[in-house]
C-alpha cells in the first residue's frame, strides 16, 4: 500500500462485508506531540477476542473463494515498521468493531496519509447507503464530514451521483489543505 | 472556492436535468475492491470513472463494487454489464477506464484487447 488512506479504505471493507451500515473514520494529527492516529469505527457484526489472533494471520480468511487474507496483517507490519501500535477490538460505540492504528508522526518509515479524499469518495461511490462520518483533528483545529448531512442536503438527488462526488472530492481536497495550512501556522 | 452553498446550486441543476433524463441505471460497472484491487489502484480507477461519466454526462451507470474475485495478478478489474452482457477489463488504470468509458458506455465499443479470455471463461462458468 502506497498511503495510509488505502489500508483505510481496506478496513472500512471488511467493516462493509461484516455488514456495517454506520463506518466512522477519524484521524488525528498532532506533530508537535510526534502522534499520527487513525480510528475505523462500524457498527457491523464485531468481532469475538478469539477471532483476533486469528485475522493477524495472513492465511487467515472467512472467505471461501480465497486461502489468504493480508489487509490487516499489511497494516499491522506498517505500524510495526515504526514502532507504532496497532489495536482491534469491539467498538466503543456498543456494537460493531474498533481498529485502531497509531504512528511516531515523524518516523522516517511512517506512510504518508495521503489521497483520503479519495478513500471517502470510492466508499460512497460504491455504497451510497452507508453512513459514514469523518473527523479530522490536526492540532488543535478539526474538520467533520457527514454523508447523512449531505444527503439531507440534496433531497432527492442521489449522493452517488457523479457530479455530486467530482464536487464532494473537490470540497473535502479544499476543506483539508486547508486545515492543513491554519494548523502549520500555529507553530 | 466550493461551499456547502454551491452544492445546492449544483442540486438544482441536477434537479432540472433529472426531469430530462428519467433513465433507470441500466448499465452496471463494478470495481473489485479487495486489498489486491486497492493496492493495485482501484480507487484512482474509480475517481477517474466518475470523472468521466460526469464529463460524459452519463447518468444510466451504477457503480457497484465487489470483494476480491480470484484474480490479483489482474488487478485492477472492472466488470461492465451492459444488455446483460458481461465484460471483464483487466489491469485497468485511470487512462484506460477514462477510455471504456467513451468506447464502451458511450459508442457501444468493446476494447478486446484489454480484456483476458480466462477471466472471461472463469467468470461465465462461475454464474452456471
């Protein structure tokens, strides 16, 4: 994986075929404490402390067309790579399951964040009817995102509309550069 | 600069052309979407179809997505179902789904080449 955004986009799957219809994804970015943390809340079916072993297995999968399953394990080397600490468990919102991966922020060996704009527009594309909700703190400064406020917004018209999304992809680039540079200032 | 307040203007728009083109989504393309096809660049497949569709002004396509189908090596994969014929496109990038779009969705054009018989086969004989 190039950017943390992919393996976000990859947990949110398995969070989708666990049957999540409610995903949170936060982030939180604080380089003057050397923290980079990203959260994949569902409300899917969970996950039993048996099964967690197991999904850190490679050759582990539930499904039956396949011998192998390797996106937990990809993340868990790239937390490992820089000493970070990697952590799945029942979410704390009651139902459903929580992983969580945390990284020095400046290790060498840290991915980059990279295109989340794209990770939020590819889980909406595919599945226009997940609730999904994004926070992203930088600092002391954070910006939020609701696909439900939008679609209240647009009434009637779909939210996976292709002009809505090349529209939403351009906001979210905008809303989080800038968040980016009000927080640079700071320091 | 996008505003939440551009987006009701892009809603009223959208609104006026709805009642235009009250088409049913009869055309289906469907990005595989397991770790293989993320890390291969499925999700720049799928922000360049949607660039294309809007540019294309294409409102009968339904974007769905699909776990990994058994086919890393030729990720990424998008599968066109179009009058209930199924094309499978492999080792797609941002050019090449830009290029299904305006041959096959617009002109009605099958790209042969970037198509693989196996997978053709495989996937026929998965739905007997």
């Amino acid at each position: 994986m190039e950017d943390l955004s992919q393996h976000i986009l990859d947990i949110a799957f398995n969070s989708i075929e666990a049957g999540a219809t409610e995903l949170t994804v936060m982030i939180q970015e604080d380089p003057n404490h050397n923290l980079f943390q990203f959260k994949v809340l569902d409300n899917g079916r969970g996950i039993t402390p048996e099964e967690i072993p197991l999904i850190l297995d490679p050759f582990y999968t539930t499904k039956k067309c396949k011998r192998v399953g390797i996106g937990v394990p990809l993340l868990r080397e790239a937390v490992d790579r820089c000493g970070g600490r990697f952590e799945i468990k029942p979410s704390p919102l009651g139902r459903g399951t929580a992983v969580i991966a945390t990284f020095p922020y400046h290790h060498l060996d840290r991915v980059p964040l990279g295109d989340i704009t794209g990770t939020i527009i590819t889980l909406i594309a595919g599945q226009p009817h997940l609730d999904l909700a994004y926070h992203h703190r930088r600092n002391n400064s954070c910006f939020d995102f609701s696909a439900g406020a939008l679609r209240a917004q647009l009434q009637d018209i779909p939210l996976h509309t292709p002009e809505v999304l090349v529209w939403l992809k351009d906001y979210l680039n905008q809303k989080i550069a800038e968040l980016r540079r009000e927080t640079s200032e700071e320091h | 600069m996008k505003s939440i307040e551009d987006l009701d203007k892009l809603r009223q728009k959208l609104q006026q052309d709805m009642q235009v083109r009250q088409k049913e989504h009869d055309v289906k393309v469907t990005v595989s979407m397991g770790t293989c096809g993320i890390a291969a660049g499925a999700r720049e497949v799928v922000q360049a179809l949607l660039e294309e569709l809007k540019e294309q002004g294409l409102s009968n396509v339904a974007i769905t997505q699909t776990s990994c189908v058994g086919f890393c090596q030729n990720e990424p994969l998008l599968e066109v179902t179009k009058d209930s014929e199924k094309t499978v496109y492999v080792n797609i990038d941002q050019d090449k789904a830009r290029e299904v779009v305006r041959k096959h969705l617009v002109q009605g054009q099958v790209i042969r080449d970037w198509t693989n018989p196996d997978t053709q086969a495989h996937r026929h004989e998965e739905e007997k």
